[in-house]
C-alpha cells in the first residue's frame, strides 16, 4: 500500500510552472517514495494513470547556524507525465 503522506509538496518554480503548462507536475516527496508506489497512488487517489514517471535524488544542503554544522533533508523530486483529460490541480497537495 502506497501512502500518500510521503508526497511533501508540490514544486511551483518558474521550471515548474513552465511544464506544467505541458502537462507535467513536479513533486517532492521523501527518499523512501518509488515510481510504482507513486504510480499507485496516483491511480488511488487522484483517478489518473501517469504517461511518464522521472525521478531525480537530490541530496540536502550542508548550511551553518550560530557556528555549527548542519544538513538539510535529502528529497527526491518527481516528474509525471498527466494524460490530457485528467485533472492537474487534484494534486493540490
């Protein structure tokens, strides 16, 4: 069973919002997430099969705070291909 609550956010940069005019959504989801549990849910949840699923891993940033050393969150990013009828803003999430 997919869970959802691994889907973070919803990307809306200036990239983003340019593929999403192509029929492209772009998501951050946690490092355990998979292209069949996000194929999964999608089909569940949002009532679409995705064309094309892409996924990128994306390593956290190591900042300073007050002198000390941290790093944030490592994220995987998603790219899915929505079919032309399906709804692009059910994945308001």
């Amino acid at each position: 069973m997919a869970d959802i609550s691994d889907i973070k956010m919803i990307l809306y940069t200036e990239k983003s919002l340019g593929l999403r005019e192509k029929g492209v959504i772009v998501l951050q989801t946690s490092t355990r997430m998979t292209k069949n549990k996000l194929k999964q849910i999608s089909k569940e949840y949002f009532g679409f099969t995705p064309l094309s699923i892409n996924s990128m891993r994306q390593s956290g940033k190591t900042k300073r705070f007050r002198g000390r050393v941290g790093k944030r969150a490592d994220f995987k990013k998603f790219y899915i291909k929505v079919p032309e009828g399906a709804d692009v803003n059910a994945f308001n999430v």
